[in-house]
C-alpha cells in the first residue's frame, strides 16, 4: 500500500503543473478564491446573492461591509459573493451584516455558507445473506461480463444491467458529473472511463489547485460514488460498474467528506458547463438554500439531469438539495429489495436503488463495500447514462421521465420507492414514450424468492446490577411475508431464553405467543406469516451471564 500512495503522489506532482492551465480555461465564471482561503466548510462566510443584471458583484456588495468583513469569492454566472466575518465576530455582528447588505438595492438575498456532507451510512443489522444475492441475479443472465468481483456484487444484478448490457455498455459520449470528494482517476477501474476532455478528468472546488486527486486513502467516497456509476465494465479488472460512460471529476467535499455550499454550488455549475449529461451528488444536509436552488435550476436549464441521494437519516424528510423539484431524489433498498433502515423517505422520492453493502473502488487501487443513498444515488445514474446511451435524442426530462415509467414496482410506499426500483433492462430496451410490456405468464412466487435478515447483539448478567432481559421489536420488510425464523446465540455456560409475541407487544414470561427454553443458550423459533405480524422479542436470562446475538430471518414470495 505504500508504494501505491507513492506512486499516486507522484503522479499529482506531475499532474497540478497541467491542472493549472485547465482551471484559467475550465471556470467558467467563477473567480478563484483568495489565497489562503480554507478549503472545506466555511462557517465564518455569508453568501450574498445579487440581481442578475449586476456586471460587478465587488462594486455592489463591498461598500456595505464593514471592516471585519471581507470578499472572498465570486461567481457572476450563479450572481453571488462570499463574505468571510472575522472569527472573532459575534453573531449579532454577523447579522448586522445581513441587514446592512439587505438594504442594498441589487442583494436579492443572504444567507450561511451552510455545509453539505458525503452521506454515508453503517446499516444496524440489514444484510442479506448470499443466497439472497444470487436470487436477484437473473435465472439465466444474457451479458456476463469478465470482471472478476462481478460474482461478488447484486447491485448490478438486481437493476437488471445484464440484459441492459445486451444492448449498450455505455457511450463514452455520455458524461457523468461525479460531485463529491476526488475520484482517484488513474484506479485501475476507472481509467479508461476518466473525461479526458479537461485536465485532471476535472476540476478541484476544495483546494483550488485544479487537481480533484484524493489527498489519502481516508478520501473514498467520491471514487466509490464514481466507481459505482462508471466503473469499468467487462474490463477484466475488480468489479463491474453500472455503466461505461465518461465521468468528470468535481471534488466539492474534503477528506473529512464535508463541503461548504459555495463550493458545491460552484462545482454544479461547471459541471453543467463542461455539458454533463447527467450530475450525480451524494451528499446533502440542512435546509433548502437559494444558492444550491438556484446552482440546481441552472444546471436544470443547461441540460443536465440532477441525480441527488435522499439521506441517511430514517424518520428525518428528504435531504437538499435532493429534495428540490430539479433533482431526481433517491432511496436505498438493501439486497433482499427492502428499504434499507437508514434510508430517508418522503413525498420527493422518485427512485428507489441498491444501496445497502455495494461493492465498489477505493483509493488507492482497492475495493470496498460501502452503504448509503450515496450508493443507490450513483446507481440510478449509471442507469441514466446506460438509458441516453440507448437513445440519445432524450432530453433531460424525457430522461427523467423515461426513469420513472420503466422503474419496477416492488411493493414499497410511494414514498419509500417513488416510481419503484429503477430497472436498466426496461429503461434501455423500452422505446421512449411507451410502457414495458408486463410478463405474461409471471412465475408464481415461492417462499425464499425474498429474504431480509436483522440481527442485534446485547449482554445480561447476574447480581443485583446486572440486567436480567433485553426486549426487541421488528417490523416486517419483504413484500410478501410467508415465514420467519428467530434465533437466540449465547454463552455454552449459561441459559438464556427467547420469548415472541406477533402483535408487537412486549413480551413477558407469563405474556407471550411462542418460546424456546431449552437448558443452554442455543434457541429457535419458526413462524408462518401472514404479512400484518409486528414481532417482540425478550432476550432471558435463566442462569449465568455473557453476550449473546438475536437474529431474524425473514422470507417473502
């Protein structure tokens, strides 16, 4: 791994001499920052919108500001400016500011260069297990590509890729806009799909030095977001990505995977710029903003479909810029097609991916699973350019809408899937403006067609402070629910029991539906299901004490 770094150090020291002259011809309307502006959040800085008729945003906001208060940025084609406050400053200092730009005539509006972050998510218990991967295979693939990880990958499978690839693999014509931290873009898998039409197959919003090369190896969300959309296909090396089209760097986020408004605004808008056909964002937080709409409705306009991920943060409304009207907002479904339990849902949605453990590339050179509407977000976006690779005439909200039409229903709440899981194979070989043509002989379903597993680990212990039970709920996740297993693995030393009830309420020795209470540690209990059960669970300590792991084994048809 150490020469792996390296290597790739070297390859930026060559590299940042060529970026130079890319960004001077690539930012388009952005004036560079100041020198030894921190890159990163920036929580000391106000953004000043202006009127879009203002020819020198300087000229118009700089006589209000007092002496703490100084320009640090512009971009005249999204007509705003950053102001940085001294750190010393105090809030009401710093809205006295906004109220002294407010009385300016050509300021439209003010607010905080807020931050977005990389939304990346652990799954608490979701996984499925391998047989479930190979169910969402197809029966008999048509295109199997050389890719030795294919194996070991579903998202691909389970949006139908492999009859997609039939028709298309992806057209390096299509471009991909990854806004997020740096790709590593001479990774093994990625090379050959890097946009060579700029320097640096992008541009750097973070650093400024006009490389979007991670900085370590802590810096991988953006080459897994990447890798995931545009990861090299039937190449024979790691995995398989969803499409082969173009992908363009935009490193918006740092190392630590967090990235101020101004300069995600910044990257959107060039990205749009550079014509590409499709910006994918894996990020979000906070509110709605004017900058981040107003960076959305112009990349909208210039012909670029927004894909955006809807957040991590189950229970919490869909997340910006994910949630604006211009962007196509996704949710994350684990292997077993069940939404996964960190995704957020809501009204917004409009597509439902895999999400839940995707595998993907890392820097520097490797591979890795990861989790999050930042993984189902990439997704739909390779799905995107393998459709317009398909039929290239499609505007951006024909794409959008073509998106919708051929996406599969899989039993989920409109607002958990939108429109369904989005589907390669339907998207690509159903001809724009009509709807996929329904099986007409469906195989009856069979009970293990679906599978979701759920596990928690806990501990109980003896004595006047120990805890003698734990107690759990689970709600159903498959579509159509048919059986159930849940198993209680202890200590060999003590003796442990497993009370369920199927209504939901809690358990209790004396109230309960089914239990295993044998004389150690090792429990089990079956059940049929109806699809309206809610199951509790109480973990019981007879004797002894130690850590133990309750599991649930759903199937569905």
């Amino acid at each position: 791994m150490a020469e792996d770094n390296h290597s790739n150090v070297n390859r930026r020291s060559v590299l940042e001499a060529a970026g130079a002259f890319g960004a001077i011809l690539g930012l388009s309307g952005i004036t560079s920052a100041t020198p030894g502006r921190e890159p990163g959040p920036k929580k000391d800085e106000l953004i000043v919108g202006v009127d879009a008729d203002v020819s020198d945003i300087e000229a118009a906001v700089e006589p209000k500001l007092p002496s703490n208060a100084n320009i640090v940025h512009t971009n005249e084609t999204l007509g705003y400016a950053s102001v940085e406050i001294a750190d010393e400053a105090s809030i009401q200092a710093k809205e006295n500011v906004q109220r002294n730009l407010m009385d300016v005539n050509e300021v439209q509006y003010t607010e905080d260069n807020v931050t977005y972050h990389a939304l990346e998510a652990e799954p608490l218990g979701s996984e499925a297990d391998d047989e479930t991967a190979d169910a969402q295979g197809s029966a008999s693939p048509l295109y199997t590509p050389n890719d030795p990880s294919f194996g070991s990958q579903y998202a691909p499978q389970q949006v139908n890729c492999e009859e997609a690839w039939e028709e298309t693999l992806g057209d390096p014509d299509v471009t991909i806009a990854i806004v997020d931290q740096g790709v590593q873009y001479d990774h093994p898998d990625l090379a050959e799909n890097m946009d060579d039409s700029v320097s640096n197959n992008g541009e750097d919003f973070v650093d400024s030095d006009g490389d979007p090369y991670p900085v370590d190896a802590s810096e991988n969300h953006g080459t897994h977001v990447g890798g995931i959309a545009g990861g090299g296909t039937d190449n024979g090396t790691g995995h398989a990505g969803i499409s082969n089209c173009s992908l363009l760097s935009a490193r918006a986020l740092g190392s630590g995977g967090g990235g101020s408004l101004s300069d995600i605004a910044d990257a959107v808008q060039w990205s749009a710029d550079q014509g590409a056909d499709i910006i994918n964002m894996s990020l979000g937080g906070g509110d709605a903003t004017n900058l981040m709409r107003q960076a959305c409705e112009y990349a909208q306009s210039q012909g670029s479909l927004l894909v955006a991920a809807a957040g991590n943060d189950y229970g919490s409304p869909v997340s910006y810029p994910a949630a604006y009207d211009t962007v196509l907002a996704v949710s994350s479904l684990d292997e077993g097609e069940t939404l996964s339990d960190f995704s957020n849902v809501g009204p917004e949605i409009e597509l439902a991916a895999p999400g839940g453990n995707v595998l993907s590339s890392i820097p520097f050179d490797d591979y890795d699973t990861f989790s999050g509407t930042s993984m189902a977000t990439p997704v739909v976006a390779g799905v995107a350019g393998l459709t317009l690779s398909a039929w290239p005439s499609l505007s951006n909200d024909e794409l959008r809408t073509h998106l919708h039409e051929t996406a599969v229903d899989i039993g989920l709440d409109a607002t958990e899937q939108g429109n369904g899981r989005v589907d390669a194979a339907n998207a690509v070989t159903t001809e724009p403006g009509t709807t996929p043509e329904p099986d007409p002989d469906p195989e009856p379903g069979e009970c293990g067609d679906e599978v979701n597993t759920a596990s928690k680990d806990g501990q109980l212990s003896g004595g006047w402070w120990g805890n003698p039970s734990d107690t759990y709920t689970y709600t159903l996740k498959t579509a159509n629910p048919c059986s159930a297993t849940v198993t209680l693995e202890g200590p060999s030393s003590a003796d442990f029991d497993l009370y369920l009830t199927l209504d939901g309420r809690t358990p209790t020795r004396q109230d309960y539906d089914k239990r295993s209470a044998s004389n150690d540690s090792s429990e089990s209990i079956d059940v049929d299901l109806s699809g309206d059960e809610e199951f509790g669970i109480l973990v019981r300590r007879y004797s002894g004490s130690g850590s133990y792991t309750v599991g649930v084994e759903e199937l569905g048809k």
